[in-house]
C-alpha cells in the first residue's frame, strides 16, 4: 500500500479512551509520599492540591482504559487527530534506506503537544465547581496551552513564568494573555515561596521547579484554586496517551511495523504518551521495538541522575517522587535554550528505563540545532528546540542505516514548532550558541541535598 | 452526512491543475502596459524580469485549466490539503443558525497560503537554470515563504524587507534567515532606488511599492536573477486557485452549497485563489454565490480607490497596471498592523469588482482584532491580523442569520496564524490601539500622481 506523506485519521478513528500504561507495568511506579509522613499520599492529601478526578488518575495504576469525556473528544477535533508524516524529503536528502516518520503535534496555537493534557485538566476543574486554576509555565508551552483550554471553559488561570523566559519569550506571554491567563515572573514577590527565594538568590533567572512552589503555594492559599501540572505526573501521561493511540492506528491502518520510537524527553509527558501503547506491547512480550528518550546534555536527569525520591519542586511544598533526579536544586545553565529543563523525570518513564524497557541518550544544544535547521529546510517546519533532540538522534539511527543498509522503520514525535524560540535560532544563525555540560560535581552537588525518607 | 470538525482531502483528492479564472471571464482584466510605450507588455518584455514560464503564466487569459507540476504537488503534499474546518463552536458561541467554515492555511512554517505561490515561483525559476531570485516583503510572510521554497530548490533567495516590520518583526527576519535567504530592510543603500527614496524621505518607514522597486533592480541588475512577487499578478491568483480547488472540491465530497464566501484582500492573492472556482461557476451562470473582499479601513483600495492604470511600485519602475488603487505613493498610517498595506489590488480581482461580481467592505483595526481575539478564544486558533478582516466580516454575516433566523452557510479564507503579530496583539491586549482612517485628502493626494498614459 502506498503510504501518503501525512496520515490523517477519521474522527471515528480518533481514541475514546486513554490508555494507562501503569496497568500493564509488573513494576509499578513508586507512589508519590508525603514528605511530612513519608507515607503515600492519600486520595484525600492530593485533593488539596489537585482536582479530585485528576487525583484518582493520579493513584489509578490498575484500569488500563480510562474513558475521554465527550467535552474533551469535542475539544480534540478541533486540532486533532494530529498528522504522523512520512519523511519523504529527509529520507531523501539523507540517502538512507530507513523509513522515517514523525508524528506532528505542532499544528495548534499552544504549538505543542501540552494542549492534550491541558484541556483534560482544565474540563476536570470545570466539572468540580472550581474558579481556576494554577500553573507554572517554562518555555511557556504549557502555559499557552492551559490558556487556551481555560478561556475555552470560562475558568481563570494564574500562571507563574520562569524568570528568564518571562523576559526572554515576551510574546508567548501575550498569547496567554489574548486567552485571557494572568501572568507572574517567577520567583516574584506574590508568594512566601517566593519571597523566600528571592531573598535567598535576589539574582535568579528562576527555575521550574522555584515556578512549581509558588503555583501549589497561590492554588492552595486561594479558595476555588487547584494546582496543574503539565508534564512528570503520570495523569499527564495517561492524557498524552492520545498521541501513541493516534499513532498506532495510523501505523495498523497501513501494516506499518515501528523497529525504533524516538522522543525528547524533559518532564517525559510527550515521551510517555508517544511510546504508551508501543512500550504496553513490549511489556506484554508482543514486540521488541526500541524506545529512545533524548534529554538536552545540559539537564541528563535519566543519563546522569540517580533514581530515588526526590521533590517536585525547588521549595519543597509537593510530595516525594521516586525518579530519575539531578536534585531539586539542579537548574540548568542560562544558555539553555528552550524547555527540557526539569530536573526529574516522570515516575512512569524513570521506572520504565530502570527496567531496561527503554533507552536514553543525551544531545548537546548545537548539534541539536542543526538537525533543527536541517530538518526545517528538508522538510518545512520549524521545530521547536525540544522536539529537535528527537530529530537529532532520529537523523542519525538513519544515517547509521545508511552506513548498514537496513530499512528500518524509525519513528519519532515532532512535539512543537519553534515559532517563539527565534532568538535561540538567531543565537545558532550568529554562531554564537554555545555548549554547556554540568560537571560532576555541579550533579553531586545537587543530589547531595536528596531528601531522607522516614 | 455528518460534517466532521475538519474535512482533509485524501492525496488523490488534490488538484492536479490550477485553474485560470481568466479564462471564464467575459471582460479580461487589463494587460500590463509598459510604461515607456503606453503598449501592453511583450513576453520578451517580461521575461527580462520574471521567470519565463511565468511570464507566459501571466499572459494567459485563456487557458482554464494549467497543469502543476508533479515537483509541486509533491511540495505540496508536505503541507497540504490543507483543511476545511467546520466551527462548531464558533457558531454555538455566537447562537447563529448559519453553518460556518473556514479554509485553514497556517499549518506550514510561513505561516499562511503564500507558500502556495512561492514554491511554484521557486520550481520555474529552478527549471530557467537561474541562480536564484529577489523579491520584497512587508509583514513577511511572502518572505518566509519564498525562503522556504529557495531553500528546498537549492536556490538563492534575497529578500528585501519593509523597513518598520524589519525592525518590529525580528523573529520573522530569523526564520528568512534560518532557511538561508539574505534580508535587507528597505529602502536600503544597496539600490540606486533606494539610495533616490531615502535621500528625498530619510526618515520613511518604507513601504511595499519602495521594496518591490528594490527588488526588480537587484533582479535585473544580477545576472541569473529574477524578480518574483506574493501577490497582485495573475500568476500568483493562478497558482493560490490551490485554496478554492480543494475548498469546492470538499464541499461538494459533503454536498455543503456556500451562500457566502469572504476573504480578506491586500493584494488579492487569498481572496483571488479562495474564491477561483466559484466566482468561475458565477461567470458561467451556474451559482448566485455572494463573493466579499474585506479590506483594512487604513489601506482602501477596492472601496475609496479608482480603476485606472497605475504603476505597481512606489520607483516606477515595475509595469503599469489597471486596478482599484489609491495611488502607488500611498502609505499606510504606521499604526496599521500586519499586511494587506498595498495600494492597489490585483487586475483579475480589480475587473471582477467593477463587474459586479464581488463585493468589498474595509474594517478598521480594533474591530478586526476584537474579532481575531474571540476567535482565538473560541475555535483555539491565533489568526494573523490579515485573515481577521476576513473573521471580522464572517462573525458580523452570521450575527445577521442569527437575527434574521437564516441557515446560510459562510466560508471565510483563514489565511494565516498570527504567532509574529504579537506586539499587534500585545498593543490590542493593553488597550492602545487606534484606527487610522485616511482622509478624501490623503487619498487625493496620491491619486493626483496617476501616471499619464500614452
């Protein structure tokens, strides 16, 4: 069968449900713990910071299909199902006999795969009664998306930006803003956190995890308000299943067999829900596709971290998680472009990669940005700095298929465009983008102040 | 039938041949003239500075249906069919029983239909043998278009760019640059012409008129250059008949009959590609179809301009063309935002509105961007501030229908998303922008200078 350049589902083809790979994990994720007790948190302990459905996501580690409200279906058609594209041009121009396939998550006005989860999140804060919600936001994706499905249900949205991109990214603020969202630089002076911080480090560009404290802080302190998170959680992962659903019902539909699974990895949100339904095969011994994680080499949580309970964020308000960590301390160099910047990874992909189910690799930022400009010639669309370390290591398994001659089916997740991320392009088209590889004792460091559990 | 959120078109489904509305058209729109002789353009004229092949494209009157291609349609396929999108919640939001659609043409990296043209200026130029090609480009998505279809031909591309959105669109200049083309805020020193504008008003923000007088000099003044332009011509209406091909050709797949059809109109490529096919079944009788061109309040071509033979250029060095105009000295207010900044309009759409064949309305800027915002908001999509004209006319017919009771169904060209408008939208979002409308005395004034012809 010939395979178009893009494969577009039909509605009725799109998922109706989620799919929740913990199900089909024998080890499952650690659970999140109290850092007070050092016990699981509760159902009732997550309610306070979470919407009360979102939270019995949260501990669901056993039902492997959860339903998609019609709402949030609804919403879906509006930007999905999304295209996985046949990479005619770049296999071309790479002279290699690997099929390529990218499955494209860029074509809606967040300009990323984060809407997935955010309208899911947003619906379920609906659905309890709630005023708003709040959130922190990086490269500012996660953030646009949670305006855009807040303003879709009438909900108000506080988010807190990391400093740098605050200033750095001035006009992914503005979308927030057309969507109505409140914006905060974060650390600011709105929250203790905040407060604290600041006068701790008056000079710091801000951190994800500094952004996370005074999000939980502003939900938990306003009547009405929970937090939302937009990647790490494994609710998220569940909501981002509808990427690898999508994809491998487009696969099925033209008996296309993926040999390698490729995906930027930072929190693992796109990651986990890209290789869901491929890496519950692999689980239920029915395929032995290759799963690839690609983190920045500026912020190697899964190549250099060490795996154990860890706080979420920088202030040390959220729950224990076990994962792959650099510290909640760690924060990425300045010249950092682009997200990927957290320092754990989702308890899901950390245990999944502790059981050897899935690789890492970590791609440092220049070469990552000429993939980005190669691919962007070849094949049109400007990627986002995030997705291009998928595009990075998808252009070399193809080119080592150059040099062995194997077709290998090589598919990877083109998660966003790099519409906002011009002055990191400008900095690459200067040449004056740089490297920057943590040293051991920058890591040591940071995983020195690893909490003690109970 | 059930009519999905979004119709795509399956590849075989694609036009193989763009359509000439010419050649259904009773009265043709006037041929250029050469403004030294007073006579109608020769082919070798033309040829000195277009592609030949595209001269021969811009003669043709007569031709209805011109082949694309096939390294075309396969460019195409990298981003096309794009889709035609039902907004459901749109039209809930609004309580209107009209059914809406719109034809979707921001999901490719320029940002808007301009590639449509682009790639098939860049493909002839290519076949000529030519080194490589020149153009201008105000807001700059013409820009990034051409950039992108030199760079997929291995061509070289030099852009010359309007001096205030070369300054408040930095981010756009980038992308250029990203795929290769060199961009030169106009009017700049490398031209004679140049060099003439600025010493007569140093202080000008440009204007397109002045930076398409750039570019043909540095077309014909580079061997193995030529010059090629993103709207106005024939050629390029001919090749955007793209967006109205598959826009009719998933109408009629769902047996959807448009009572209305708006586009917005700078320099008539959208509107004239959008509407091709159905004001080619107007002019043969067969369809009653309301056709409206929604033009800027700052820039009124169609509804305050004059049918006559003007020059193309602000230089006077381009051929004179008859079209609605305001006068080729005309600049728009500063203020005004985004493109559809031309002072005239192209011949075809120019003829078939002194028909009667379609109407045209303007919109002033803060009415337009309340539309795009409410739109963003509800169907989940930034639009570029063009295509909100195109909104603004959309809402306010359904509004209509919603009075009147009537179910008639509206189709609007959403040509572009707004991602590089957002200090537009930032000035929108704090309340400071303002409506310029030009005086009878301004519009005088610039008509006064009307070339003479022999």
């Amino acid at each position: 069968m010939e395979i178009p350049y893009k494969i577009y589902l039909e509605e009725s083809e799109m998922p109706k449900a989620w799919y929740n790979l913990r199900a089909d994990m024998k080890n499952k994720p650690a659970p999140l713990l109290n850092p007070g007790t050092g016990k699981p948190m509760t159902l009732e302990e997550l309610s306070q910071v979470f919407c009360r459905e979102l939270a019995l996501q949260e501990l669901d580690c056993e039902t492997p299909y959860i339903p998609i409200p019609q709402e949030i279906q609804d919403f879906y058609k509006m930007y999905r199902p999304s295209p996985l594209v046949r990479a005619y041009c770049l296999e071309k121009k790479l002279g290699t006999p690997a099929h390529i396939y990218y499955k494209f998550e860029g074509n809606n006005t967040s300009g990323s795969h984060k809407l997935n989860s955010a309208i899911a999140q947003a619906y379920y804060a609906k659905q309890q009664g709630l005023k708003g919600v709040t959130t922190e936001t990086g490269a500012g994706q996660w953030g646009t998306a949670l305006s855009m499905a807040c303003s879709y249900f009438g909900l108000d949205c506080k988010v807190f930006m990391v400093k740098i991109s605050y200033e750095q990214k001035p006009f992914r603020r503005e979308v927030m803003r057309t969507y109505g969202a409140s914006v905060t630089p974060s650390p600011s002076n709105t929250t203790q956190v905040g407060r604290k911080i600041l006068a701790e480090f008056p000079d710091t560009n801000g951190s994800l995890g500094c952004a996370i404290s005074e999000a939980v802080e502003a939900a938990v302190s306003n009547e009405g308000y929970r937090y939302v998170l937009g990647s790490v959680l494994s609710q998220v992962l569940l909501h981002q299943s509808v990427i690898g659903l999508e994809t491998k019902t487009a696969m099925d539909k033209y008996g296309i067999k993926p040999d390698i699974i490729i995906g930027c990895a930072g929190g693992g949100s796109n990651l986990g829900g890209l290789i869901a339904p491929f890496a519950g095969q692999k689980l239920r011994g029915e395929s032995d596709v290759r799963l690839i994680a690609v983190e920045p080499a500026s912020c190697p949580s899964l190549t250099r971290g060490k795996y154990a309970y860890d706080f979420c964020d920088t202030g040390c308000v959220c729950p224990l998680a076990k994962m792959y960590t650099l510290g909640s301390s760690f924060i990425p160099s300045p010249n950092h472009a682009g997200g990927l910047r957290y320092h754990g990874m989702s308890s899901i992909v950390s245990q999944l990669y502790d059981d050897g189910l899935i690789e890492a690799r970590s791609a440092e930022q220049t070469a990552v940005f000429e993939a980005a400009e190669y691919f962007a010639r070849v094949e049109g669309i400007l990627p986002a700095p995030e997705s291009s370390h998928a595009i990075r290591v998808a252009i070399d398994e193809a080119i080592k298929c150059r040099e062995t001659g194997e077709e290998k089916t090589i598919v990877f997740g083109l998660t966003g465009t790099g519409y906002f991320d011009l002055y990191a392009y400008q900095s690459f088209n200067d040449g004056k983008m740089t490297d920057y590889i943590p040293t051991d004792e920058d890591i040591a460091k940071s995983l020195s102040k690893l909490p003690q559990i109970k």
